[in-house]
C-alpha cells in the first residue's frame, strides 16, 4: 500500500457516504482526504494555504474526481495538473463520475485522465469497486515518483 492517501474531489454528501463507507468495509485501511469543490483541489495539491503543511496534508497516491463540481470542474483540475511543469502532472487521476456520456470520457482521456469509472447503482457494486480500486491502484500498479522537493509548490 502506498503513503498517501487517496484524495476525493466530491461535492455531493450522499456519494460521499457511500464512497467513504466501501472504503471502510475494505481489508486494508484507505486514508480518504474529500474535497469539495475544484478550488480546493487545486489548492491543496500546490499546496497553497491552508495546505501548505505537508505533514498535515499529504500528497495523494491518486485522485478520484468528479466532473461537476463547483468553482472548477473536474476537466479544469485535471487540465490544471496536466499543465504543471512540476512531477505533479504524474499523478494519477481517476474520474469517477455519473456521466457515461462519450463526450464526457472522451473529453476526459484527451485532458490526461488514467482511468474512466462511472458511479455504480447499488451500495454492493460501490464496494466492489473500492475493492478492485484498493487491488489495483494500492497494490498492482506502480505509482510515480511525485516528490517535487522540500520548498517546491506548483504553480496556480
């Protein structure tokens, strides 16, 4: 399992519940940090205040975001982070959305998304997705060296 935590870019308290909860049923513990809105996404992975402190607020191991979201939609935060000069625009990023519409994926993969999943129906489908999320992305996968130095923020 990787260091960091898994950051959840979610306005909506209802997924939020859920996503959380079959985070919570699995074996190994997933460290969920939620965000509401694509400010404060951006904001905390430049690590502007008050994220300043790493310590406090770690950097992720991946991102799961939403498109809709207030202030800036997921498509801007992952633009935003494809856009940096720094191993920031590595990390890996996770839409996790209601959308199927293929405008919507494609849009997505064309601004640098990893992975495309759509929001399941039932509570039992969430957590077999948290499951085989936790599988592959914390276990299988192999994540990027995302240490952009002691003092180093991204640029806004």
């Amino acid at each position: 399992m990787p260091d960091g935590p898994v950051l959840l870019v979610e306005d909506d308290p209802a997924d939020v519940r859920l996503i959380q909860r079959a985070f919570g049923k699995l074996p190994d513990v997933v460290k969920v940090i939620r965000l509401t809105n694509g400010d404060e996404a951006v904001s905390y992975l430049a690590g502007d205040e008050p994220y300043d402190n790493r310590g406090t607020h770690p950097m992720p191991c991946v991102v799961l975001l939403d498109i809709k979201l207030p202030r800036r939609s997921g498509f801007e935060v992952l633009e935003w982070l494809r856009r940096q000069s720094t191993a920031l625009k590595r990390l890996p990023v996770i839409m996790l959305t209601s959308s199927r519409h293929s405008v919507d994926i494609n849009r997505a993969y064309d601004l640098g998304a990893n992975s495309y999943l759509t929001k399941p129906d039932t509570a039992g489908q969430l957590e077999e997705l948290a499951s085989r999320f936790q599988e592959y992305w914390l276990s299988w996968n192999e994540l990027p060296d995302l240490h952009i130095g002691p003092t180093a923020k991204a640029p806004r």
